[in-house]
C-alpha cells in the first residue's frame, strides 16, 4: 500500500470520506474526529498492539515507519544509554535509522547497539563530501563503524547553495562516487539534503538523480517548504524524510514551560509531531532522541497517530506563541496563516517569511529572500493598519509595523 493509499484508508476511517490528494490534504488541513489519547505515563503500554503506520519512500519502495530514529543526538551520550534508545526503537516497530559522519560517534554507537540487528531496519547516512575521493572515503568508514556492509540510503548533506550542488555533480564530484558505490552494492539508494535554498531543493527533486530528499520542516516551516517543495517531491516520486520536525529542538518547550496535551506529555512536541505526520506529502520524520523517555513518549504519538483537527491546530499554533522568540528558532512569524484574509490582501507570512531570510540569511542565500520577496503579489506598503491581522495572531505580532519593518530592510 503506497502513502496516499495509507493515509487514504486513515481518514476514510476517521471521517468516512473518500478522496484524492489535493482533497486529502484539504481533509487534513481541515481535521477529523478523534478520541482523546492516552495521556499517563503508560503511553506505548496502552498503545498495545498499534503499529506504527509504514509508508512507501518514494521510488526507493522502501516501507519506512512514518516515525524514525534520528541519530543526531547519540553523541551527547554513553554507549549504553544509545544502545537502549536504539533497541527500544526498533521493539516497537522504528524500522528506518539515520545518522551522518559528521555527527561524531554515532554510526560507532549504530554499529555496537544494534548492528546485531541489522535486518530489522533500514540504515540511512550521510556525507558531505563534494568529491569523489572524499565520498568513497567516508562511506567506507561509515560502513566499517555501523558494522554492515550495506547501506540502504547514502546522502549527499546540506547540498545547500548552488555551489555544493555543482560541485557535487561535477565530473570527479561526490555523485559519481556514489553512483560507483550503488553499481558495488555498497548502497541501496542515493538521496540529498538541502537546508534552506529552494532552487536547489528544486533541481535536485526534478534531475532525476536523487530518490529521496531530506528536508527541514515542522509547524514553523522556516525553510518554506509547505507550499511548493513537498508537493513537487511528490510529483516526482521523490521520498521525502523530514527532519528537525521539533525546529532542531527549538520546539522542545523547557520544563517549567510544558503542557501536557495534544496526544503525548508536551503539548508543543506531540502536536509538531502530529503537523507534521499529518501531511500527506511526508514519508518519514525524524526525530533526534537521547534518552529512553523520549522514545517511550515518541513512540506513543506516533502509534496513536491521527492528524490534528482545526480546533486543535489552533491549540498548538497558540501553545508555540507563547514560547519566547528564542524558543521559535529566533523566529517570529509562525507562518500559521490565521491572520489572513487581509482586506488589501497581503500575503503575510510570506511577506514575513521573506524579511527573516532577508536578515538571516549569508550573502551568497540573499538572492532566496528577494526572490521570495518580488513573488509577493501585493506590497506590503499597500497595508491600511487596519489591525484586523493583530487580533488574529497567536505570537502576538505587531504585523503592520513588522510589514513596515520588512519594507524598510528591502528599501536599505
Ligand atoms: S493591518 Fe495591514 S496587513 Fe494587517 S490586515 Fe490590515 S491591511 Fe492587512
Ligand atoms: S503573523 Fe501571526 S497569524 Fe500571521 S502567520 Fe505569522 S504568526 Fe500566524
């Protein structure tokens, strides 16, 4: 059963509806009713049986659970403690495991915790590598300390400015050495990850060369990907692997500031988590764990998955806005949309969006955030201060004098 098909037969459960993509995502947008879950410590207990949904990775045929192990965190500790974290996944159905090189000795901590395991789940990793040499060279250390000889996904990471990107396919570049390790039998599938540049993203799904695309996505949607990106992945059958679904860990609230809710013990991580396994363009989120608790919690959500209703959509956007700025990944705009319509129809969280990238962003990324910016149908100048936008925003944003600020940051 392919994703559109799984999550096809979710919903015609949940609200007894037949549809297709478009209108599926318009169901999911729009939500559909569900029972309250559990909410006591005994979360996967209680799951029972449940199974965590699997979805077809793209052209891979991959059936990868739509909840994976992200390995990123497995550095900050020991090797016990990452051995738990790992088998505990798995018992309860992880079946897709990604780390990179670069993130110091977790393929050595993969490789000891569970390469005893090693047909229980697919294996992803990563190299940032741009020639050829240096891919063959970090592949076969990454086999070496993961203990196996095979490599379901190798990527090509955070191919993120159109120099990476042709430095990569160049002759002699990174590409062509993963090609030679796909004809070795070294690796199953060659994917790419691609932080913020949209171009990039884009000719990396429409090349043909890639099977899957790793991609930055949560409620915040820094990276704009909602819109165009997930959709033209779809199109072409690229699989899609989500990561930082909780903003790197920016959406993690601290302690004194959690609620319980929305499916799981924090409010703001189940509700990102279900965001972001509600879209039916998504094939798998990672998760970056450390600590048996939070496989425990994650887990839960995602055995007890459904997507968000409206009603609760709006709980979690509310929940978000009231984290500090520096909660939201220095973020202001949730880019939650409920300030629109706009009586002179200004499109404000794009308009937002822009004027963060414009600020954040490194020379050789400017020319996204202007991009972004001539697309805006409607100038921002053209806002009344009509103040309806206020009163609909959860963060609380003084919008007109953001729009002010963002056309003054374009005119400097
Ligand atoms: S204040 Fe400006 S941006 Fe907000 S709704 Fe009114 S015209 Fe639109
Ligand atoms: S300005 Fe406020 S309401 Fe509009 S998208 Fe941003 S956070 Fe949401």
């Amino acid at each position: 059963m392919n994703r559109r098909d799984l999550l096809k037969a979710l919903l015609v459960g949940a609200a007894g509806v037949v549809t297709g993509g478009r209108a599926l995502r318009r169901i999911v947008e729009e939500g559909v009713s569900r029972e309250p879950l559990p909410t006591d410590g005994q979360r996967v207990a209680d799951a029972g049986d449940t199974e965590i949904v699997r979805r077809r990775l793209g052209s891979t045929d991959l059936e990868v659970s739509m909840f994976s192990f992200g390995a990123i965190k497995l550095p900050n500790i020991d090797e016990q403690e990452a051995a738990d974290c790992l088998n505990l996944a798995l018992d309860h159905g992880v079946n897709f495991i990604d780390t990179a090189r670069n993130y110091r000795d977790s393929e050595e901590k993969i490789g000891k915790g569970i390469a005893h395991r090693r047909d229980e789940y697919y294996l992803a990793t990563k190299s940032t590598a741009r020639d050829a040499e240096g891919l063959e060279e970090e592949l076969n250390t990454s086999l070496r300390e993961m203990q196996t000889d095979y490599i379901d996904i190798y990527q090509l990471h955070t191919v993120s400015n159109q120099s990476a990107w042709e430095a990569v396919r160049a002759p002699g570049g990174a590409y062509e050495a993963a090609l030679t390790a796909q004809e070795d039998g070294k690796i199953g599938h060659i994917g790419i990850t691609v932080h913020r540049d949209r171009n990039v993203m884009r000719e990396a799904i429409t090349s043909g060369l890639f099977e899957t695309i790793m991609l930055c996505y949560n409620p915040v949607d820094s990276e704009g990907v909602a819109a165009e990106i997930l959709p033209l992945a779809d199109e072409h059958d690229v699989g899609v692997i989500i990561m930082k679904a909780l903003q790197g860990g920016a959406l993690c609230p601290p302690e004194e500031a959690r609620v319980e809710g929305l499916g799981g013990p924090d409010a703001v991580i189940a509700g990102s988590m279900r965001f972001v396994l509600g879209d039916p363009y998504v094939d798998t989120m990672l998760v970056g764990m450390e600590a048996t608790e939070q496989v425990e919690n994650n887990i839960a959500v995602a055995k007890a998955f459904e997507p968000l209703t409206d009603e609760e959509r709006r709980e979690l956007f509310d929940l978000i806005g009231e984290l500090r700025p520096a909660m939201r990944y220095d973020q202001t705009c949730l880019r939650c949309g409920y300030c629109l319509p706009c009586p002179v129809e200004i499109d404000i969280p794009e308009a937002l969006r822009a004027a963060d990238m414009k600020r954040a962003y490194a020379d050789d990324l400017q020319h996204i955030a202007d991009e972004a910016w001539d697309d805006l149908e409607v100038h921002p100048e053209a806002c009344i201060d009509c103040g309806v936008c206020k009163d609909r925003c959860p963060a609380g944003l003084e919008i007109p004098e953001l729009l002010q600020e963002a056309v003054a940051l374009y005119e400097e």
